[in-house]
C-alpha cells in the first residue's frame, strides 16, 4: 500500500519533468528496493526481595534509509542506520524513606546518520560504525519529615569508531557524539513547612551540570572567521529554585520560580543552516529568568 501511494505521488512529479532528457528523478523502485524491517526486544526482571530488584534488557532501533540530492540532481540513498542496544540496572528502597537506582549501557551503532554541508549543500551523512556506553545513578533520601535530598549522575563515552565494517579508517575517527556531555549531574532538595493548618510552604532548589559539549559530530567543523565563536561549549553549571505556598482548601498552588539564578552565559545550538553563508546561527541558553504561576485543582 505504501509503495502505491509513493508510486502515485511520483506521477505529477515525472510528469513535470517528462521534457527533460536526463532522468533527474529515477524509479522510485532503484530508490528504494526495500521498505520493511524488523525490531526486536527483550526484558528480564529479578526481584532479589520486597525491596530491590535487577534487571536487563535488549533492543534493536533503526533510522530508515535516507533518499537525498544533491545540487547537480544526482541522487543517493544512504543505509539504514541501526542500533543494538543492552542494559541492565539495579534498584533499591527501604523503610520508603530511600530509594536509589543504578544502571549500565551499551550501545552499537552502524551506518550512524549525521549531517554534513557539501558546497552549500546539507546532506546526511553515513558516519559508519559508533558506540556509546556509559552508566547513570539516581538516589533520593527523606532525611526529616520536612527535608528530602535527591541527585543523579550519568556518564556517557559517545564515539566514533577507529574502522568501518570493512576495517577502513572511518572518517570520524575517536570523534565526540554531538550534544552529548560525557559527565552531568543534578543535585536539590525539597524542604517543607507548614506555617498554618491550611498553608504549606516548599522551597526547591536545585542545581545541574555538564560537561564540554561539541554541535557538530565532526568536532572539527568551525567557523571561517576567527572573531566568531566556536561551534561548542564548555562546561557549565545553572542554579535554579522554586518556592510554593500550597493551600489545602481551596485546592491552589502559588510558586514563584528562578531559572539560571546566577545568569551563567551559553549557548544550546550553533552552525545550523547559516552555515551555508559561514556566518553559523547561535542560539543562547535561556538568561536569568523569573515567573510566577497560580495552579487551581478541583
């Protein structure tokens, strides 16, 4: 059915072109000789007691082909981009005053899609081989009635792999994952009070870091103009805070809340499309920032 509908939207389309000797649109059946697949999953689960627990699992993910062109009409259909992906963790809370989780993954990737500028060109890109493997740990602990502590941590070693399938030299070789910190953690608590029978009051602060990020999986691709900055970011750290005055009748919330309290400068995003002119697009990370928001349940 989905070849059909493909076959007929191609129509309009050979039929614009049908004045043209070269045929700059090919048979969408060379293009695209298959369109199905398979994805796999499996989870075990072991209850060591009431209280903990371990687990693994295993995936299979797949990013379609991609069918692309290039400035002279010359088209190209990429591999599909696969991934297997195993983990397994541990979890555990007692007296439910402490809870904490643990856990571990790897991750195979081949025919890694990115992108790529090509003469102005934006293009996906096949990567090859790639791996990812890292762990992550989250604990919370309720230390008084009216104080609770939380943080997680994660690792994440993202890289291009030395050789391709064939055992070629990878273009990306030992290069960085874009947008992805290989350490970051979150560190808050919550703190509660009540200050009448009918009023209580929670103050959250908490506060999140990461580590150098790069924007481009090629890590080397960078600005012509040297006054311009880098395509990446340096490790940065942002203090955020929240406190709520929580009414039990009516049923309303009022909280008052600060993002980025001690207004650390970075940015989210950079290259994109300026690049096509060499004068990349950056996008900032969001300044100091406060707010208030009344919430009504009922």
């Amino acid at each position: 059915m989905l070849r059909e509908i493909f076959a007929l939207a191609l129509k309009p389309i050979k039929k614009l072109f049908s004045g043209v000797r070269r045929n700059v649109l090919p048979a969408y059946n060379c293009l695209l000789p298959s369109l199905s697949s398979s994805l796999n999953r499996a989870n075990l689960k072991y209850d060591i007691s009431n209280h903990s627990n371990v687990y693994a699992s295993y995936s299979k993910g797949r990013r379609p082909n991609v069918v692309q062109y290039n400035s002279a009409g010359e088209s190209e259909v990429m591999s599909a981009e696969t991934v297997h992906s195993f983990d397994a963790g541990y979890k555990w809370t007692a007296q439910q005053r402490y809870w904490f989780d643990a856990g571990v993954f790897y991750q195979l990737y081949k025919n890694f899609q990115t992108s790529k500028w090509d003469n102005a060109n934006y293009l996906i890109d096949d990567a090859g081989k790639a791996t990812a493997y890292g762990i992550e740990a989250t604990a919370k602990a309720v230390l008084l009635e009216c104080l609770e502590v939380f943080g997680n941590y994660a690792y994440i070693h993202a890289r291009f792999s030395d050789e391709d399938s064939e055992g070629s030299k990878q273009l990306y070789a030992g290069k960085t994952f874009r947008l992805t910190p290989e350490n970051s953690f979150l560190i808050g608590f919550n703190a509660k009070a009540n200050i009448s029978r009918n009023i209580q009051v929670v103050f959250t602060p908490t506060y999140s870091w990461k580590s150098h990020v790069w924007f481009e999986d090629s890590n080397e691709l960078q600005p012509e103009n040297p006054t311009l900055a880098r395509l990446e970011q340096d490790a940065y750290g942002l203090l955020n805070a929240n406190l709520a005055f929580k009414l039990s009748n009516p049923n309303l919330t009022l909280s008052v809340f600060g993002a980025n309290l001690l207004n650390e400068k970075f940015i989210i995003s950079a290259g994109n499309t300026g690049m096509m002119f060499g004068l990349p697009t950056y996008i900032p990370g969001m300044p100091s920032t406060f707010g208030a928001k009344l919430r009504w349940n009922f």
